[in-house]
C-alpha cells in the first residue's frame, strides 16, 4: 500500500509541475530600442523582430531578438522610412513589412513593402502593397504566401490582399552524373534530378511534398527522394525520381524545371536543359 501512495504522490508533484509550466506569463530582456508604441513584428526560423513605431519621434530601428540568450541585438534599419502602425509578416527564411502612417500635420499612409533578409542582413523593396496606403492592418502568412488585410487610410478599410514573393532560384541537375542529358519521352522509367546544396541554399530544407518537376513546372510529383552528396563537393544534396510519363516532356522539349518550397514556405525554382531521344 506504501508504494502504491509513493506512486500517487510522484505522480501528483509531477502533474503539479506540468502545469505551472503552461498557461503562464515569464518576463524577459526589455525591448532593446528605446521605449514605443506602434511598432510591428515577426519571426524567422527562431528568432523574433521588432522594429518602427513612434515615441515622439517616428522611428525605423530594428531589432533582433534570440530567446535562446534573452538578447537584443541591432540590426540594418528598415528599409523604408520611418513610420508607425505597419504591418508585417514572414514567408520561410525572409520577413516583410510594409504599410504603415506618418503625420507631419497632414496623416500620410504608406503602401510600400520591403523584404528583410536576416542572413544578409539587409532590406530590399518589393512591389508596393496592393490596396490603399493604410495603417493599423494586420497581416498573417500561410505556406508560401503573405497576406494583408483591414485597416485605416482615412476611412475604416476592409480590403483584403494577397502576397506571392519572388521564388529562390536553387541549382537543380537533371540525370546528374550524365552529360549531356538524354531523355527518352517514351520511355516508362524514372528521371532522377538533384536539387543541390549551395554556399545560399541548403537542399535538405526543401519539402519534397511540394515539389513539382516538368516543362512547366508543374507537372510530376516525385515518386522517390533520398539525401546524399551528388555531386561530391561534400554537402548534402537532394535526389529526387519522377515517372517519365508524368512529367509531360515531349519530343523537341529542351529544358524543364523545379517549383516547390522548403519546410520553412520559401518558394523555390530551379531548370536544367536536356535533349530528347528515342523519337524517330
């Protein structure tokens, strides 16, 4: 009977413990710019970015946050001007912001957008926002596509946008080992390609599941994957097989390519050219 009520008792400290680690609140590092409101936010990979907002001043620092060190760290200033109430987001290994308010005694609402890479470290501007300069939008991300949505430009909005980033260009060898590439359109066997490592891009981030290989990119699933190094540099590559009937490749078609994204959402393409034979 002794033991029993032990058991119960570890059982119940442990239960007890459990909880008091869920559903809580535990203060960390202050924010390490000075002290505002109006300010945007997102994550990449695991850390977590703040930057802009107004305290008096309209601002555009922009920090980087490591929980794993409860640090700050600053980064390249955002890329657009100063402002306050932006919104943003992030897709994969980039984040976004853009929108957003400034007053100088007549209200300007922005619609222009910059990327942030944090391998870089830098800002780059992409296409202005979609809808009417705004401020106090939200914005969200799903897979491999950002959104932005509601808002004020003057008037209460509730306009609603999509975002498509621009797709990572990877290096990509089809049949790797052979040159030139031969493809015979009728054959019933398999196409191994190999999407490659690089000093920029790591293969084995790529979700397999999303990949797409053929003339138009859109074609064939693959049936097989595996990792290892195809091309000997000592980096680990991915080595993917598609049914030769399912990639749509005809007789005269010169190239074909690879669309997908890696488990983080980035969108990626990579082509590779190749012949045709066997069709006399």
């Amino acid at each position: 009977m002794k033991m029993k009520i032990c058991a119960f008792v570890i059982l119940l400290a442990a239960g007890v413990t459990s909880s008091r680690a869920q559903d809580t609140w535990i203060q960390k590092a202050d924010f390490g710019g000075t002290p505002r409101y109006g300010a945007v936010g997102f994550s990449i990979g695991a850390k977590g970015y703040i930057g802009t907002g107004y305290n008096g001043t309209y601002l555009k620092d922009f920090w980087e946050y490591d929980p794993a060190t409860d640090a700050w760290t600053q980064k390249a200033n955002f890329g657009g001007t100063a402002r306050d109430w932006a919104t943003g987001f992030s897709i994969g290994s980039k984040g976004y912001i853009g929108t957003g308010h400034f007053y100088d005694g007549n209200d300007h609402y922005y619609k222009d957008f910059c990327e942030y890479d944090a391998a870089s470290n830098t800002w780059t501007q992409k296409a202005d926002f979609g809808g009417t300069g705004k401020a106090e939008a939200v914005g969200f991300s799903m897979g491999s596509k950002g959104y932005i949505g509601t808002g004020f430009d003057g008037s209460y909005t509730n306009d609603f946008w999509e975002y498509t980033p621009e797709e990572t260009s990877i290096a990509i060898d089809i049949k790797p080992g052979t040159f030139p590439n031969s493809i015979n359109p009728r054959s019933k066997g398999v196409i191994p390609v190999a999407i490659l490592t690089t000093d920029t891009f790591d293969a084995t981030a790529v979700d397999q599941t999303t990949v797409r290989f053929g003339p138009n990119a859109t074609e064939a699933a693959p049936v097989q994957s595996a990792l290892e190094d195809v091309d000997g540099d000592g980096d680990t590559d991915m080595i993917l097989h598609f049914k030769t009937q399912d990639t749509g490749i005809v007789c005269g078609d010169t190239s074909a390519s690879i669309t997908g994204e890696t488990f983080g959402g980035q969108a990626i393409e990579g082509s590779d050219s190749f012949k045709t034979v066997g069709c006399k």
